[in-house]
C-alpha cells in the first residue's frame, strides 16, 4: 500500500471554521499518540475504515500508542475536512499514516479514512519518508500562482481513478514530485 496515496473528496457538511478543522486535526494526532481511539469525537454513525476496510476505530491503528516523530495537517472549510500526516518512524513499530476526516456542523467526525503502511508495504520505509517529508516545503501559495480549486480536484480525481496507469493522465513526473514510502520522484 502507498503511504503517498491521495484521498478524493466526498460531499460533506457545507463548511466549517479553520478552528473547528485544527482542533479535530490535533485531538486526532494527540489520541494515536495515547492510543486511545475514543478521544476522537465521532458522530453517531461515523464512518472509519483503514486501507479501504471499514472496521471498528477501537480494533484499528488508533488502538495503540505511537512515538510521532512528525504530524502536518491540511484543511479544507468548503468540505469541512481535514487530512493529516502521522509519521512514527522510530516507533519500535513504525508507521507513516495519512489519515482524511470529515467533520458535521458540530465538529464531529462523520467519516474518517487512514491509509496505513508499514513493513511489508510496498517501498515502505518510514525513516526514508521522515526525511523527505520534514524537507518538503507546504506553505502557502501565492494567490496569483494557484490553481482553481476545481483544477486541482479533477487533478487529484484522474490520478485516483488512472491509479497504476503509466500513461497517467496527470502531472506525475518531473516537474512534479511525489512522495510514496521511501521513493521520492522530485530533485532537491
């Protein structure tokens, strides 16, 4: 499984507060370092699945502690989700998660998806991806040099839907970078 894997956007709540999204983003990274899945705050009837499983949040990843050696989150209020970038490379066993939330009007959880990797996945290696990540710049963009938001959406949705295509419909290569398990296409 890739630990770079992007996650479409599905309808969900008409928007919500940057707030409301950081604080969902920071109780979600506090509760995989403690362990304790029942301190994220899921709607009656929540949605979690991890690698494309649906399964119980307390039989999860979620279930145990993680030494985090790196967290980075992104927020979008149009679609009230969040998508946030666990590391624990030198947890005794290491993890890189990427974990996408949906949240209601009341700032609960009303979907949440993880991709797990660890040994075993293909190009896992979370030290390898510590690295890469931590170096990687994720500020924000200039006004004047960003795409629409539609633009990048149908982006993210062809490389989703051609995934494993060679002939990728989507700017995959040089000049772009990715980043997935210890493989990073960009030049530094």
């Amino acid at each position: 499984m890739s630990s770079g894997a992007v996650f479409a956007a599905s309808a969900s709540a008409a928007g919500c507060s940057r707030e409301t999204l950081t604080k969902l983003a920071d109780t979600y990274v506090k509760a995989q370092a403690d362990g304790k899945p029942s301190a994220v705050p899921l709607a009656k009837g929540a949605y979690y699945g991890e690698n494309d499983v649906t399964m119980d949040v307390a039989k999860g990843v979620l279930a145990g502690p993680l030494k985090i050696d790196f967290t980075r989150s992104f927020y979008d209020t149009t679609q009230c989700a969040a998508f946030t970038e666990v590391v624990a490379a030198t947890d005794p066993h290491p993890y890189v998660i990427h974990t996408r939330m949906e949240a209601s009007e009341n700032g609960a959880v009303s979907r949440m998806e993880s991709v797990v990797a660890d040994a075993g996945d293909w190009a896992f290696g979370a030290t390898e991806y510590l690295n890469f990540t931590k170096a990687e710049n994720w500020g924000e963009i200039p006004a004047n040099k960003r795409d629409t938001r539609a633009a990048i959406q149908a982006a993210a949705e062809a490389y989703i839907n051609n995934w494993g295509d060679p002939k990728l419909p989507v700017p995959h290569g040089t000049p772009c970078a990715r980043l997935e398990g210890r493989i990073y296409t960009g030049t530094r």
